[in-house]
C-alpha cells in the first residue's frame, strides 16, 4: 500500500491509475435466488479523487426473496453510513 493510504484502505495499488484510489470495506454478496454464480449483489466503498469516500453497489436483474432484499438494503445504508463517518472535511 501507498504511504499515503488511509488506515482502513485494501487496495494493493498494483498500477499507477489505481494510485490514488482507496478501497474501504465491503459487505458480504447476497446471491440471486438463481444461483448463477457471479449474480449477486455487491456493495462496498472506495475512496476517488473526483468525488470523495462513495458507496459502490453491483447489481444486475436480480431474483431476491424479501430476507435477501431487506439484507441488501441494510448492507447498503451500513456502508453509506460508513461513508459519511470517514468523509475528510
């Protein structure tokens, strides 16, 4: 990691374009009812230049039962809380 790296950063900054970006943590998959193996949803945070600390969400035409879906949507205010508390002024 880059000496300029927050505390909480897991990117291996393996190139300089991802030199100045940071990965903050993720949350676990929630797999589509389907169970087509890359179909889940994903949620984590990153830090970018351009706009700051940000949510990340990967979702794509998934089948989720109401547990799943009400999971999903904690994940994803758990990380926009996340967020908040580690924006820079």
């Amino acid at each position: 990691m880059s000496a300029t790296c927050p505390a909480w950063c897991s990117s291996p900054h393996r190139n300089d374009w991802d030199a100045e970006s940071h990965d903050g943590p993720v949350w676990a998959d929630i797999a589509s009812v389907d169970g087509n193996g890359d179909d889940s949803v994903q949620i984590g945070t990153r830090y970018t230049s351009k706009a700051g600390i940000v949510v990340t969400l990967e979702a794509q035409s998934l089948i989720l039962t109401p547990e799943q879906a009400r999971g999903a949507a904690l994940a994803l205010l758990e990380a926009a809380f996340w967020a908040e508390d580690h924006r820079v002024a």
